[in-house]
C-alpha cells in the first residue's frame, strides 16, 4: 500500500479532491493510503507559536524549525520526505514515475515565507516545485504531487493502458483526440480516424505528437530527438 503522509498546518485541506473518484475508491481498497499530521500540534510554547521572524530582516514570517523538527522527528517513517518550495527542483514525469514505484512519500507543506533552512538541511529533505509560481501554501501542491503519483499505482485508474499515451511518455506531447458527433460547428473528424487502418491512425498520432510537441515545447523536442538517435 503506498502512503502519503502530510505534515501540514492546515489539515482541514486533507483529503479533499482525493476523496472523490478513483482515488476514493483505490484508497478504500487499500492500494494507497492518507495520513495527515498537524504540525500545530507540536508547538513548544503555550501560544501554539509555529513562526518567527527572519534573521536579517525582511518581509514575512518563517515556520520554525524546532517545532517542524519535533513534528517529523515523532511522525516520519524511512520513506523520502519532501517539501514543496517554489526553489526546488521542477516536478517531472520521471520523478513521478519514480515515487510511484516507492512505499510512499513524507510530504512538507510550507506557508508564510518558508522554513527555517536548518529544519530542511538536518532532515534532509528533498525540495520540490510543481512549476514557475507561487501558491499561499504547500496544500495545494501536496495534492496535485498526491494526484500524479497515485493515478500510476496499479489498480487505481479503470483504463491503465490509457497511462502510456498520455503526455510526457517518451518526451512527447498528447496528440488531438476526437468522439461523437462526428461532424460539430462544420469541423469534421480526421478522415484517418475512421478509416480502421490501425498502422496509418498510429503513423498519424504520432506525427500530431511529434508537430505539437516540437511548436510548444522545444526543450521536450530536443529530448525526445536525443532518445530517439
């Protein structure tokens, strides 16, 4: 069973769109499974304090790190722990993939400005980004890590074929897709796709992939030309 353990500030947020769908079903199933820590509840004073200002000044507060390190020393199993940072390394399929194929993840959500450097250095904790952008807190990344980890577990999507045209596999972007009606707004569907000629609808998606790929994402394109070679 993989195990997502969340140390947040805010465990009101958990499950939340993981408790829908496939996910609710595949967690009550036990494929995978959520459990949620309280970092509030680790404080060392009677104010509950969980921040402070930064040394050196500056804007904002920080968490500190006596009280995150009391909440993960009593709590974190041997998995990886993680902690989303817009500085951190950017979320790939790959890494996806990757922690798929683990026993879970510890997963660190921020607020304020941060933490406290010392905190994520002694626990070594790895530093993930989902992409170019701040978000108020690290809840909302947590779920969308969560979500692509646990859409690769087996057992968890009802089509798991489905997964290895999906973009991103092979450095390759999805191509175009189409159903009923087969004429909508005077735009027909690809002859192509209603020949029955397998071999031709397979050249053609991959050339959609190859043409949508290399106009939008040009690294992907050098990446998938080195593979290929």
């Amino acid at each position: 069973m993989w195990l997502a353990k969340v140390f947040t500030l805010y465990s009101e947020f958990f499950p939340g769109l993981l408790d829908i769908g496939n996910f609710k079903r595949a967690r009550e199933k036990k494929i995978w499974d959520l459990e949620v820590v309280n970092i509030r509840d680790f404080a060392i004073d009677k104010h509950g304090s969980v921040d402070d200002k930064p040394f050196g000044g500056g804007r904002g507060m920080l968490m500190r790190a006596d009280v995150i390190n009391n909440c993960i020393s009593q709590n974190k199993n041997d998995n990886r722990i993680v902690y989303l940072s817009p500085k951190g390394k950017t979320l790939t399929q790959e890494m996806v993939k990757n922690f798929s194929e683990t026993n879970g993840l510890n997963i660190l959500c921020g607020h304020f400005e941060g933490i406290d450097q010392r905190v994520l250095d002694s626990n070594k904790v790895e530093e993930i980004s989902i992409g170019d952008y701040v978000l108020s807190g690290g809840e909302p990344a947590a779920v969308v890590l969560i979500d692509s980890i646990l859409r690769l577990l087996p057992g968890v999507l009802g089509d798991e074929g489905s997964l290895e045209e999906e973009s991103f596999n092979n450095n390759l972007l999805e191509y175009p897709q189409y159903t009923q009606p087969r004429e909508w707004q005077g735009k027909q569907v690809p002859d192509v796709l209603l020949s029955g000629n397998h071999a031709e609808i397979k050249r053609w998606r991959l050339e959609q992939s190859e043409g949508i790929t290399q106009r939008l994402r040009p690294d992907m394109w050098q990446r998938y030309n080195k593979n290929k070679n």
